[in-house]
C-alpha cells in the first residue's frame, strides 16, 4: 500500500417483531489461543450461533445477545472459542443447517413462540437431538422446558428440549440475586451471589431425571429460593441451556453468556487459524465494538480481536488509518496486521467540532507514516480541532468505519466532543510512587469488578499508563511491599502480550505463591519487554488480565491496610 503524506502531524513526545422473513449473519472474532488449556497452538474453536429475531422476540434481548457475544469475542472471555452468529425472522431445519447453537431470546411469553408459525418446534427437536446446542432465556427458556406449570394461560407444553426440566413463573420484574452453584463456578470460573436483570422469567426444577444447575435464586424475592435460575439438560445428543433471568441485559454478564453457548454447544466447533491480514468487513466489525465500549465506558478497551488476532489499540489504529485511507481511494483489499507498539505518552486537547473527510484522511496518512517511520503509535495527531490524543484518535476512525459499515460509504464529517487527556506534549515521570501505584490499583479493580474487561490505561501521575505497564508497576510493588520498601518505581515502557490466555478453578493463592509470580512476571518483562500471556499458579494458568486484576487486589488491600494480604482470592 502506498500512501502520500499531505497534512497534519503526527506527534511522540520526544518530538417485539412480526414475521417477515429474513435472515441476516454477522462475524464476530474472539482471541486465539495460542498457550494453555483449551484449543490446539494457533487455533480457536468457532461456534456458530442462529438467534431467533422472528414474531413475539423483544428486540432489547436479541442486541443483547448480539452485544455479549461480542464482548465475549473482543475481550477473551471464554478463551479459545469464537463466536459468529445470524439473526433469522423463521426457525426451520434449512435455516439450522450449519449452526452450532439456536438461541431464542426473551419475549411476549414462551406459548406465544411455541403456537408461533415461524418456529418450528419439530425443527428445534431435530436439532438439539442430532447433537445441536439449545439456548433459552426468559421466553426462549419457557418454550424450551418440558412443562410450564402456574402460568396465566395455564400449563402448557414446551418443546421439550430440556425434557427433565419443570418451569414455574415467578412473577417479579427488577434485579434479583443469584446463587452460582458448583457446576456454574466450574463452567463460569467464579462463584458467589451476583444480581441478574429479571422479567417474570422461569424458576426451574427437575422431574423423570436430572439437570445440570448452574445457579438458583439466592432469596424469595420471587418466591423461588433454591429453584433453578440457570440450568442446563441433554436431549437426544444435545444439550440445553434454560435461562430465566437475563444475563444480556444489565447487568450484563458476556462471560457467562459465552460460557452457556460452549456448554450448549457441547465443545464442537470448526477450528480456524488466525491469519496475518484481516479484510475491511472485520476491521469494521471490530470499529463498532470499540465505538461502542468507549461511548460506554469512557475508555477504550485493552485490545480487541480482528480475524482470529488479538490486537492491542496501537495495531488496531494502523488498521484503522489503512482502511479509512483505502476505501478513500475506492480499494477495499484486505490489510496486513503489523506490529505496533504503544504510544509512549499520548495526551491532546482538542475543541468540539467535525473533522471533514478531506482532513480525516490525510490525519489518517499521517498516521500510517508515522508509525512506518517509528514503529510505534502517535501520542496524538494535529488537526482543525486541535492535537487529537491517540486515545481520540482510535474513537474518532472507529466511529468513521461504524458508519462506513452501517452506510456502505465513507461519512462527510465526523463530529468529536471536546476532550483533554493531560498536556501537550508532557514529558513522562520516571518514576512513581507506592501510593501512586496503589491508588492506581484501587481503580483498576473496581472497572473490573464492574465491567468484567480490564479498561484500556490508568493515570498515575497525570500520564496515561497501560495495562502491560501497571502490571510491571503492581509487581514490582507487591515485590518491594513484602520486603518492607517504599521506594519509587521505574516507569517502564511494556508491549501488551501477545496472544493472552489462560483458565483457572477458583480458590486462594498464598503469599508466598503471589510473591513468586510477581518475581516470575517481572523477570519476563525485563527479559521481553513485554507482558506475559499468562502466568502459570496452583490455580491453572492466571491470564494476562486476571494477573493484572489479582495484582490490583494486593496492592488495593496493601493501600488500604499498609501491609500485603496473607492470601488473594480468584
């Protein structure tokens, strides 16, 4: 690819539906797996999902399964598996063929979809019983179930696909409180009482044979404590997955959405190989997810995946500036991925205003010739409405090619808020203190805690840091916390991991463990210059992510309480 540089400068600081029919499929990508437990080096496991969207579905549930299942792609997490899905008006043995999973979402009730004429109950059968996955929520999971018993129209039949599951109606709309079961805290990788979003859906309970519970209701705010919330049975060989409160909606929980499909899929799938290009359809597909959880979360995420490739924001901008500088000129030819590293202190301020197409393309060759110069990402790039932080930068061409891919052309303008992400330029501290450190930590635990991904930087000392930098940061510190010192810490720069992964059982890891694989890591990292994929416990393998959040636990605790933990718990 040639590009011309024209204007602008990129900067381092060095310097309810009805039944018309149709059927509508999208790709999603999720992380390869290239070490650890789960698929074969280089290969992912895809599963392939068909979401009902058909008469009497609510729309709001459908996006949500659309929506988890990307995050689950973007954010690695059920490692190994990848997920792509179709949205279809009908459900007929034609419209099956080929998919993994069906999913039949919430909606008016489960007898409305199974008197519906665009399902065919004959077809799901089929399905489940030649070895397909069944997921149901709320109404899917009412239709799914061999009996409905106490509801407003009666009792009444459902497909059966989970034959040894009864269903009772508690009749509560609001979050409700969910107890994670041991089959749930195998399949899930935690345990405990979590809130679930819930709208009059199905409390479960075994006859004529077991099922597989998940999780039930923790309490009698429906009065349904101890009966299934999550469960799970086999038809024929199939599996089902029969789900009553909503783990699409707020809040939202991907990872056990994602877990559910792999369980119901029975671990089946096609494996694929990762390649070294990735086409425009990808590169816009993944130009959503990240618009989207940065509109979400005012940050962006981590990394996200484009064809089987774990990328980190660096490498993704490149993609992005490639592809808004082709489809410019009319090419829509695929891209090789590079590599990139990190910026190493991105900050800007820009004014409100729109970027025109003119402007936002030459900001885009600017951006590619920079980093083919310096391999590595601007700090921020010059433009109408001021120096645009990389940050800004990532937003502004993913929301370009979210319009691109909803439009088929490239948009006018884009429109940018005003935004202030340090000084321009400031020079990057060369070290930080523990306190820094730990107050960093604090807030990294919570935005895990709250939205299951790690978000994209943190700042300490007014500089954006990384997450492959905090966790050389929060290593080092526990390190130094447990021989009594409190000196400052080097500021380093670290390239993210390359392909993260990793599963772990729940339980403790001790002090004198989490002391070990804090020297393990930090010993990587000099040795690398980057971050490890995973790190390997008592507990399994501690991926990227659940290092980073476990070592913000330790100094959060060490922060609070002036001393380091006696344990963590995972």
């Amino acid at each position: 690819m040639s590009v011309t540089l024209t204007t602008g400068t990129a900067a381092d600081d060095t310097s309810t539906n009805t039944g018309t029919q149709s059927i509508t499929t999208y790709t999603s990508s999720n992380t390869m797996q290239s070490e650890g437990t789960g698929s074969s080096e280089g290969t992912v496991q895809e599963i392939k999902v068909l979401i009902y969207n058909g008469e009497y579905s609510i729309a709001s549930c459908v996006a949500g399964i659309k929506n988890g299942l990307d995050t689950a792609n973007a954010n690695n997490l059920v490692p190994g598996y990848y997920f792509t899905y179709a949205t279809s008006t009908t459900i007929t043995s034609t419209k099956l063929a080929g998919y993994n999973v069906v999913a039949l979402p919430g909606g008016a009730d489960g007898d409305y979809y199974v008197a519906s004429s665009s399902i065919s109950g004959t077809a799901i059968r089929n399905f489940v019983s030649n070895g397909g996955g069944y997921l149901g929520i709320c109404a899917g999971a009412y239709s799914g179930v061999k009996t409905v018993v106490s509801s407003y129209h009666g009792n009444y039949n459902g497909w059966g696909v989970a034959p040894h599951v009864m269903a009772t109606r508690p009749w509560v709309e609001g979050d409700v409180p969910i107890q994670i079961q041991a089959a749930g805290e195998e399949l899930f990788g935690y345990g405990g009482i979590i809130t679930m979003a819930h709208y009059n859906g199905p409390a479960m309970y075994a006859s004529g044979g077991d099922m597989v519970t998940f999780a039930t209701y923790a309490d009698n705010s429906c009065n349904s404590q101890g009966l299934g919330a999550i469960v799970g049975d086999y038809y024929g060989l199939g599996r089902s997955v029969i789900v009553g409160p909503h783990p699409e909606l707020d809040p939202k929980y991907p990872d056990i959405l994602g877990n559910l499909v792999v369980w119901a899929a029975n671990f089946t799938g096609t494996s694929i190989d990762p390649s070294t290009t990735a086409s425009i359809a990808q590169i816009n597909s993944a130009a959503a997810i990240v618009k989207t959880q940065y509109e979400t979360n005012k940050a962006l995420p981590a990394t996200i995946t484009v064809n089987g490739n774990q990328l980190s924001m660096a490498q993704f901008s490149y993609l992005l500036g490639s592809a808004a500088v082709n489809l410019n000129s009319g090419s829509t030819a695929p891209i090789n991925i590079e590599d990139v590293d990190a910026p190493v202190s991105p900050s800007g301020s820009i004014k409100a205003g729109s970027v025109y197409r003119s402007e936002f393309v030459s900001m885009a060759q600017s951006l590619l010739s920079f980093v083919s110069v310096n391999g590595k990402a601007p700090n921020y790039l010059t433009s109408s409405l001021g120096n645009m932080s990389f940050e800004n930068v990532v937003y502004m061409y993913s929301k370009i090619l979210n319009f691109y891919q909803s439009n088929g052309r490239m948009p006018n303008y884009v429109s940018m808020a005003a935004s202030s992400s340090g000084t321009t330029p400031t020079p990057t501290p060369t070290t930080v203190t523990m306190s820094q450190v730990g107050s960093a930590a604090g807030t990294v635990k919570s935005y895990y805690e709250t939205n299951k991904v790690l978000p994209g930087s943190v700042t300490i000392a007014s500089q954006s840091v990384n997450m492959s930098q905090l966790l050389h940061l929060i290593t080092t510190a526990t390190v130094q916390a447990n021989t009594g010192s409190t000196a400052a810490i080097t500021l380093k720069t670290v390239n993210p991991a390359t392909s993260p992964s990793g599963t772990i059982k729940t339980g403790n890891i001790n002090k004198a463990e989490f002391i070990t694989l804090a020297q393990t890591i930090i010993t990587y990292i000099s040795t690398n210059n980057k971050a490890p994929d995973y790190i390997s416990s008592s507990l399994g393998n501690l991926s990227f992510s659940k290092a980073v959040y476990m070592y913000s636990k330790i100094m959060n605790f060490y922060k609070t309480n002036n001393r380091l933990p006696n344990y963590v718990s995972m």
